[in-house]
C-alpha cells in the first residue's frame, strides 16, 4: 500500500469520525436520551470505523467499581455465564479492585491496548461457555481526572487491529466522557427535584407562589386541600379569586408591599371552594427575576382557624367564669404573694359590708378578727400568711369577726395557695362562709352543721362547674366519670346509700384541679416534669378541700386515692392493692375509661375501644379485677355511653 492510499484511508476514516461526532452531538442534544441510547450510538459508530462486528460501551460505578454494560453485541448464548441480563450485563471486580481476563486488562492497567492474538495474551483467561470465539480485540479505558468512568471495547474486526484503530477510538472517549457527565449531572438534577417535590408535598404548611400579574403559578397539596381544590384547579387562577372584595383591596395593597421588597408575616382570610371562610397566618417574601425585577411571591400559609376559634371561646369562658365568681353563695378573695387584694365578688363585699377593696392590704382590710375565744388573732398568725408564706392549705379555720358596717359575723375560713409554672406560690385563695346565723342558733346545731354541709357541697359543686370551664377540653368529665361509676356500681351489687357515695365522690373527683394554672390544664403540647407534677398535686389538694366535711363515709380518701394503682405505681402515695378503698378502684377505672375515650388538648381521643382494651390489659396488674369487669359489662351488656 503507497502513501496515497494511506492518505486516503485516514481521510475517509476521519470523514466518518465526523460523522460520528455530528450523530452524537444529535443525540446528547435531545435531553429525554437515556445513557443506553447514547452508548448505542458511540457503539455502532465505533464499529463502523474500525470494520468491527462486535463491542459494548460499560459505564463504571466509582464507588463499587462494578462496570455495566449500557449496550452490548450479541455475543454470548444462553449457556453463557454472566451477570445480569439482555444488554444489562454487570462485570464486578474482585476483592483486590482487580477485573478478569482480556476485557478486563486496559482497565487495571488505565490504558488502551489492541491485540490480534487475543489467546495468546497474557491476560487471556479464555471465554465462558456459549460466547462466540473471539479473532481480536481493542479495548479504550475512559478515564476522567484519573478516575474510570468506562470503557468502550471491540471485537473480530474484518482486517485485525491497529494503532489507528485505538487513536480514532480514543477520539471517542474524549466525546463519551462529556457525555456521561451530561447525564450524570441531569440524574442529579432530576433527583433532587423529586426530593423536593417530596418535601413539599409532604409540608404540614400550605405553599403558594404567584407571578408578577398574582396569578397562581404553584401550589401543593396541602394548600389546595385548605381551600377545598386540588391542586390542577388552583394552578393558572388570580390570586383574587380566592378572597372577597374586602380581601382583594387588602391583598393589592400587600403586592405593592412585596414590590417595594418588603417580606413580613399577617394574618389573611381566603374563601374556600364550599363558599366558608378560612383564616390563615402568611408568610410571604417577593420573589425577583435576574434584572432585580419584581417577579412574583411566595408565601408559606397556615390554617389558624380553629385556633382563632379556641381563643375566642377561651375569652367567653373567662367572661363565664367572672360572672359564675362574681355570683358564688360563698365569699372569694384574691390576694398576690404579697397580701395585697386582687380581687373580691359580690358575696365578700356582702359578708364584710365594704366595697372591693382591690389593691389594699390584706393585713389592713381584714381588722378585729378574733377566734371564737375571744383571742385577737395578730397578722402574722392569719390562714392566710401562712398559706402565702409557707404554700400550705388551712380549712375550717372559724373567726368572729367585726364587718365593716358594724355587724358581728362567725366566718367559716378557708385558704389555699396558687403556684405559677416555676411551682412557686403566687397568690393566695380566700373562701368565707358566713355561720353566724347558725352559729347563734346552738339548739338547731345539727341542722345547721347539715346546711353548712349542703352550701360546702353546692360550693364545691359551683367549683367543678367552674374547673369545667376553666379547661374546656375537660367540660362534663366529672359528671361523665360519676354515671359510669353508678352504672358500674349497680353490677357490683352496691346499695343504693352506697351508690349514692361512690357517685358523690366521682363528681368532685377532681375538684383539687382549681389550684392548677388554665394555661396546664389546657396546654395543646406536652406537659413537661414540673407541669405533670403540678397535676399530680390534683388529688391531694381535692382531698384538703373535703377532708373537714364530715360526709359519714371516707369521701375525701376516695378522691385522695382515685389515681393509685394496686401495684402500688400510682400516685400521691404509691398505696398497693389492699391498702386502696374499693370505691377508690371502682373511680380508678371509670376515670381511665372517660379520659381515654374523650379529647385532650396534647392529643386526640383514642375511643371507647382503645380504653376498653387498656384497662382489660392492666386488669389485676393496675387495676382491680372485679372493678374492670363491672365495667367491661356495662359496656357490652347495657350498652353504655357517654
């Protein structure tokens, strides 16, 4: 062959090359073409120029080193073994990083290599059983920044193997290392817009974005769900078809803000598909093209409806509340930790015949105070310092006192403290019944013992209607608790008079819940240690309320006990099995069942169900066995509910 021919040869060999070039550029070009299709094209032109039947294109997995075929000739039977299937054939390294045989010699040695005696190399390990026999043999390691990405390889060419075949292949990896990374970099794209669209798409928060003219240029799902659409529905409408005329001035106004670049946070009402309203707290920034022109915004979007909602109904049952405190038959003042009067209603000014007197000194109000001997009681010794000073609850304490308009007057006393969150007192509770008329009439002392009793208990009573309101998650729990506890009495064969106690005891169960902080009993989030012990005080407090009433049978220590458990994990004083009165066991169930089955602020209700089963599993481990039975019953055979 003269050096014209050869000339000739390397021209048309180049020619093809650019041929090449151009049909790969076609096909890089078209975003949707997968790293198989491309390698398709780098093989069949490989082929082409150097005369070769057979080949594969791998791409090669930096971590693990596996090489993976994305196109491959058919070269093997169905004998053949190998790893993988169709052109998906995998060739893994072995435990030294090392691969096998002649395929595997340019990629242990990073180097390209052709020989037309592929047996007699000395990498040949001969072929797997079915492969077809190869002639010889080119293989061009792709290596970038001295990393292997693949390998291009061919095999039986028509007229053997040469130093231009190799340089016109290497040519091509140059080409097929820009296009590996040009799908690897779009892989990467592609997967972290899926991770995004996952993030949003599972937001607890609504997310809105409008462009420059606010109309709606994405939503998620959580937004169109607020607004009762889907998300297809909201996509491509004017941010003002969501809201009414009052809305769309105060929303124009908002965009200017955003144009100007102002970011901030308010509360906005949007109107929902069914035609209801709901009120939202945004977030929202503006959102700037290349230029720094105004482009849209974003807003992050949350539904404060129901929060609205329980504020306002907080309000009215603080509103209720004051107007139950301003009406109670008994007298109530309120003293900060410092003695000085907080507040007082109607029945305190009535018993003392003075005006509020809020803001004044307790020592300085409350003069020619004396026991009933006669002794003057001196500042420091008053229920009410000690209650104060050292967080102690005194009951029963009875005074003679001269009342601001010139009357004697015998007051039955009561104080308790008020803790705040750090458990430290903060106030202190002054209660007065006025006995003086009963006092006087010694001859009628029984029955005036019994109505003191009766106006204690429509006190106390008054008191669990106020608890009721004071935690509005918790409204109707004592009573609740109290039928379920008659219901289940009734299969445990208790007499009426019984009965009658046990469902006495379950309506002020609770009663020792006045002196725990509103904002404890009707925190929506987990209490923390100190919070739960506060509760925890609940029934020792409720049984200093009770323990000087003489109601003829233990009631006080029922309320005292209704939280311990028989094995002796309960509280407030860790009583085991036999040292817990029945009636204490009986309540000990109903209470779980009521509070199971009903709304928390820090959860949702689990059902009658769910509380059926918890105390069936804690039955003779928590609670008494013929108690959980009694009500298992109640429930299954007379049907009871709440």
């Amino acid at each position: 062959m003269n050096n014209r021919d050869s000339l000739f040869i390397d021209s048309s060999r180049y020619l093809l090359l650019n041929e090449a070039y151009l049909d790969i550029f076609r096909v890089l070009l078209n975003s949707s073409s997968t790293i198989e299709e491309i390698a398709e094209v780098f093989l069949d032109k490989a082929k082409a120029l150097t005369g070769s039947k057979f080949g594969y294109v791998n791409t090669i997995d930096p971590k693990t080193g596996v090489a993976t075929s994305r196109t491959i000739s058919k070269m093997m039977g169905k004998d053949c073994k190998i790893n993988g299937h169709d052109r998906r054939v995998t060739f893994p390294p072995d435990k030294n990083g090392k691969y096998s045989s002649l395929w595997g010699f340019a990629l242990n040695e990073k180097k390209s290599f052709f020989t037309n005696e592929p047996s007699g190399h000395s990498s040949s390990r001969g072929l797997p059983k079915g492969h077809i026999a190869v002639e010889n043999f080119l293989s061009v390691p792709v290596i970038s920044d001295g990393i292997l990405i693949g390998q291009i390889a061919l095999a039986n060419s028509e007229t053997g193997y040469s130093r231009k075949d190799l340089e016109v292949i290497e040519k091509l990896t140059d080409l097929y290392i820009i296009a590996v990374r040009i799908k690897q970099v779009e892989q990467e794209k592609e997967s972290d817009r899926e991770k995004f669209k996952v993030l949003v798409e599972n937001m607890y928060e609504g997310l809105w974005q409008i462009d420059r003219n606010a109309e709606t240029v994405f939503v998620n799902s959580k937004m169109a769900e607020m607004l009762g659409y889907t998300v297809g529905e909201m996509t491509g409408k004017s941010l003002f078809c969501f809201m009414d005329d009052e809305g769309r001035k105060a929303a124009q106004y908002n965009i200017q803000r955003r144009k100007s670049g102002i970011k901030e946070e308010h509360d906005f009402e949007f109107i929902k598909k069914d035609g209801s309203r709901i009120l939202t707290r945004l977030e929202t920034s503006p959102l700037f093209d290349k230029n720094g022109k105004y482009d849209g915004a974003l807003a992050n979007i949350t539904d404060i409806t129901e929060r609205r909602h329980m504020e306002e109904k907080l309000r009215n049952n603080e509103k209720m509340l004051q107007k139950i405190f301003e009406i109670l038959p008994v007298g109530l003042w309120i003293a900060d930790k410092n003695g000085k009067l907080i507040l007082s209603n109607k029945k305190a000014r009535e018993i003392w015949g003075a005006e509020p007197l809020v803001g004044q000194q307790e020592y300085g109000v409350f003069k020619a105070r004396r026991l009933p001997s006669g002794k003057e009681i001196e500042p420091d010794d008053w229920a009410l310092a000690h209650t104060i000073n050292e967080g102690v609850t005194i009951t029963d304490e009875m005074l003679e006192i001269d009342a601001f308009d010139g009357k004697k007057k015998t007051l039955l006393n009561y104080t308790a403290p008020v803790t705040g969150d750090n458990g430290k007192v903060e106030a202190g509770i002054v209660v007065n019944l006025d006995i003086s008329e009963q006092v006087k009439a010694e001859n009628e002392l029984k029955k005036s013992y019994e109505q003191i009793k009766k106006t204690l208990k429509g006190t106390i009573n008054t008191l669990s209607l106020i608890l009721e309101i004071k935690d509005p998650y918790t409204q109707n729990h004592q009573r609740n608790v109290a039928r379920l506890c008659r219901a289940m009495a009734g299969e445990l064969s208790f007499d009426e008079n019984e009965i009658e106690m046990l469902y006495t005891a379950a309506l002020i169960h609770d009663i020792g819940k006045i002196a725990i902080p509103a904002s404890i009993l009707s925190k929506p989030s987990e209490l923390t240690n100190i919070e739960i012990s506060m509760i925890h005080t609940h029934s020792q407090f409720g049984h200093d309320i009770l323990s000087k009433i003489d109601f003829g049978y233990p009631l006080p220590e029922i309320v005292l006990q209704h939280h311990e458990r028989i094995d002796g994990s309960g509280y407030p004083q860790g009583l085991k099995n036999m040292d817990i009165l029945f009636d204490a066991k009986v309540l000990a169930v109903a209470d779980t069942i009521e509070a199971m089955a009903n709304h928390r602020p820090y959860r949702p209700a689990y059902g009658i169900e769910k509380a059926l089963e918890e105390i069936k599993a804690g039955r003779g481990i928590l609670f008494d066995e013929s108690a959980v039975d009694a009500c298992m019953a109640v429930f299954a055979k007379k049907k009871f509910k709440f």
